[in-house]
C-alpha cells in the first residue's frame, strides 16, 4: 500500500489582530479567524509511531499566534501570505493552504475571506 499524505486540519483559530488601513481599523484590534491546511509525508510517523518524525503542528500553531497577535497588517493578502510561509517552513512540508476571515469587513455579509497555497516542487 502507499500512503499519500497526512493531512492536518487547523480549524477556525480565533485571534485578534490590527489589520486594515482605514483609521479605525488602525487603532483598534479586530477580530480574524483563521484556518490552515498543511499536508506532508506521515510515512514514517505511521510506521514507527514515533513523534519526531511526525510534524509538530502545535510548534507551527504557536509561531502563528505569536505572529497575528504581535503583528500589524495593512491586507489580507500579506497575513495570508505571512501564514502559509509559516506553514510551508518545515521541510516535511509539501503543500499548505491558509484562508483569513475578516468578520463583520462588509457591512450585509458575515465575512471576507481570502485563501492562498503554495506546494515545494
């Protein structure tokens, strides 16, 4: 049998961030959920059971926080885009996708999202 890829599955990661560039989205944090989408090769995680040849997805989860919670972003695209090379850091890594909600951005709609991913060719 071959394995494709392990897939992990960071699901709605609440945090709060200044982004925006309109003056009041400058002076106040806002609200930003997250979501990541990170696959790499398990092989040897499932043969051996062994946890250091799993990917830590707690270390990545951590580096994000900090990320989002120390930083300050004009777009969603440099978020985004910040979050997924987080993502894409291990060398176990072989693709990764990372979608950033805004809610309450539009005045009639839940939220604005954007999405981007990225493989290691």
């Amino acid at each position: 049998m071959r394995l494709d890829d392990a897939v992990i599955n960071i699901q709605n990661l609440r945090l709060r961030t200044y982004i925006g560039f309109n003056p009041d989205e400058l002076e106040k944090k806002q609200d930003v959920v997250i979501n990541v989408v990170i696959a790499y090769g398990a092989v040897g995680a499932c043969d051996t059971d062994e946890e250091t040849r799993a990917l830590d997805y707690k270390v990545i989860t951590k580096q994000m926080i900090d990320h989002v919670e120390q930083g300050r972003f004009r777009l969603l695209e440099k978020l985004a885009a910040d979050l997924l090379d987080i993502a894409m850091s291990s060398a176990m890594v072989t693709r990764a996708s990372v979608t950033v909600d805004k809610p309450h951005a539009l005045r009639f709609a839940d939220s604005v999202s954007l999405t981007l991913s990225a493989s290691q060719h």
